[in-house]
C-alpha cells in the first residue's frame, strides 16, 4: 500500500481513483507484478497514462502495456541495448539519456543513464537508489 502522503497527494491532483480496472490487474499479472505491492496499487488506482514529476514523465504501466506499444519496446531496449537483467521494468521513455526501473523481484527502483552511471551498474558498483516504489514516489512527486 502506498503511504498516506502519496495517496493525499494523487487526490489533491484528481488523479486517485479507488476503483481497479480488471484489464489492468490483468496487464500486471502479465508484466510479473505482485498484485499486492506498491507499485501494482499506484498503476491500478491512479487515471492518468502519464505523471510528470522531478525528471521526466513516469508511465502508467497497465496503460501503456494495454494500449501501446512503447512499453514492449522499452523493455526489449533495456534488455538488449543497456542490458539490464529481466526484472527490471522501464518507468519512462529514457529520452534524456537517462531513466527510472523498476525491479520487479524486490521493488527496488534504480535510476540509470548512459555512460558511467550504466557501466557501474552493470559491474555491480551501483545499486538501486530507491529500497521500495513508495520512497521513489515521495521523492519522484518531491514530497519528501
């Protein structure tokens, strides 16, 4: 569940809804997302497709699985040309040679960019920044 300050803040901005969407519970199951994590509780009860924060716009996942093609392309990207393992679910379009993942196995949430950043990931010299999806939207929506 997410925290009390992220839920207010998606109501503040009218874009909270309570109702789930069965096609996107479905998009989740498909992506590999625990139905009961933060991450599958903000793409399921939020209305927008995307959500400008810090950096860049974030996707509605289920939105994007569902009625694009943009999130498929993203994950072969990230798996073939930055080669980032598997549990790691693109975020955003990565346009500023840069981007958010999720990891789908312990919710981590890792920022990456082109050049060392990437290198030092792929050598295990960085981890993700963010321990849970919670703590990445507090400081992605700069409520923290």
């Amino acid at each position: 569940m997410l925290s009390n300050k992220i839920i207010e803040y998606l109501k503040q901005q009218g874009i909270y809804s309570e109702k789930e969407d069965e096609e996107y519970k479905e998009a989740l199951i498909n992506l590999g997302i625990d139905l009961n994590s933060d991450f599958a509780f903000f793409n399921l009860h939020t209305t927008e497709v995307t959500f400008l924060g810090r950096l860049s716009e974030m996707y509605n996942v289920c939105w994007f699985s569902i009625y694009s093609n943009d999130l498929s392309y993203a994950i072969e990207s990230a798996r073939n040309i930055l080669k980032l393992p598997d549990e790691y679910l693109p975020l955003d379009s990565f346009e500023a040679e840069g981007g958010f993942f999720y990891n789908r196995k312990t919710g981590e949430v890792l920022e990456i960019e082109l050049g060392e950043k990437l290198i030092n990931f792929q050598n295990g010299k960085l981890l993700p920044q963010w321990k849970d999806f919670n703590s990445f939207l507090e400081w992605y929506f700069e409520l923290e």
